[in-house]
C-alpha cells in the first residue's frame, strides 16, 4: 500500500473517531444536564467508546498530522475524563448504584458543574491550535 493511501486511511480513522467522540460527550454532557433524578446509563459505560479515539489520536499526531491527531486526542481524555467524573461527583449513577446508594437526589451543584465542565471542554478543544500555530515570522 502507498504512503498516500496509508495516510489518507489515518485521516479518515481520525475524523471519524473525533467526530464520534464529540457526539457522544455531547450527548452525554445533554443527558446529564435533563435529567433531574440522578440514575440512568452508568457514564462509565462510555469509556470504552472514548479509548480509540485516544489511540488513533496519538497514531495521528505521529503520522504527521499534529493538529488533527491532538484535537481527536484530547477528545479521546475529556470524554474518559468526563464519564469518571459524573459518577464521582454524583452527576449521574447507574440505576443499581442509584438504588445502593440510597436513592440519593442530583448533586445541587450539578448544573453549574457541567456548564463549567463544558466550557471547560470546549477551551480544551482549542489546544491543539494553540500549541501548533505558525510563527508569523517571515525569514530574512
């Protein structure tokens, strides 16, 4: 197989699993942010989904294309981040849990702290073109 055909697979693997991994935080930040009882899909069930964007993200910055590769990979860490956390800060339970726990009601802070979270999500978003701006400089 051709370099080019190579690199055009990894490109293609790459915005797919960025935009994958986009919907479904996406989805998951909106499920969170409707639902008042605190129980539903345990958002540790995501992470497994979040996990190749994170290696193709790392095969893509490494393939030559670093903006591309980083922006799938920071996606890839915020969503496996962000699927540990609701259930840590008590966002959002699996039904069993939901039940053992006592049936607790939402965290009372639960609207500001995923507004913060998806600001914060989205500034990361920006990472990657922050770090691999060109420089402005022309040579002499």
């Amino acid at each position: 197989m051709s370099k080019k055909i190579v690199t055009s697979i990894v490109v293609v693997f790459a915005i797919g699993a960025g935009l994958a991994s986009f919907l479904l935080l996406s989805l998951e930040i909106a499920y969170c942010f409707q639902n008042e009882s605190g129980h539903g899909g345990a958002p540790s069930d995501a992470i497994p989904f979040f996990i190749p964007a994170f290696v193709i993200g790392i095969f893509t910055t490494y393939r030559g294309f670093p903006k591309l590769g980083l922006l799938v990979t920071t996606l890839g860490v915020n969503g496996m981040i962000f699927s540990t956390l609701a259930e840590t800060l008590n966002l959002m339970h699996s039904y069993e849990d939901w039940i053992s726990l006592g049936m607790p009601g939402p965290n009372p802070q639960r609207i500001l702290i995923l507004s913060v979270a998806s600001v914060l999500i989205l500034l990361s978003l920006l990472l990657p073109f922050f770090i691999f701006r060109r420089s402005k400089i022309s040579p002499p």
